[in-house]
C-alpha cells in the first residue's frame, strides 16, 4: 500500500475512472480510498470545447463530478463485497 504521505500526488493527478497516472496498482484514488481533487486530462476532453465560465460549461463539469462520484461508490461496495467474502471463505 503506498504510504498515506504520498497520496497527495495521486489525488491530484489519478482518477478514478481513467485510472492512476503512475500505473499505481494500489492507488488510492482508484481504491475510492480518496477523492481526487481535479479531473484528469480525458474527463476533461468530454467538454473542452466548451467555453469556460458558461452554464453548458458547469453543467457539464456536474456531469463528470457525478461520474466520479457514482464510480467512487461502487468502487467502494465492490471492496465491501470482497472482504466479506474473504470472512464467508
């Protein structure tokens, strides 16, 4: 497990949906151990061409928030699930 005093980086780097920018496979932004802080530059791409400061432009940017969110929470129910199998066994 990387150490917690080096997950600063990967919240500001990782995402949890395109993965970890270090190819990290125990990064905590993918774990859902921490949410990132920024979008990586491919969540990014999805509204780019969108002129920034616009409601198109927060809209979209709520979309890609809600994105990671819903993929934090599986993230996290996917674990749960593992640790009570690894008991159940």
């Amino acid at each position: 497990m990387i150490p917690k005093d080096r997950w600063g980086v990967h919240e500001t780097h990782c995402c949890i949906i395109d993965g970890c920018k270090y190819g990290d496979k125990d990064c905590p932004v993918v774990l859902g151990l921490i949410r990132q802080k920024y979008f990586c530059e491919s969540c990014r791409d999805d509204y780019y061409y969108i002129s920034y400061g616009s409601q198109e432009y927060f809209d979209m940017e709520d979309k890609v928030w809600l994105k990671i969110d819903k993929k934090i929470k599986k993230v996290k129910n996917e674990t749960r699930i593992k640790k009570l199998n690894r008991i159940l066994k």
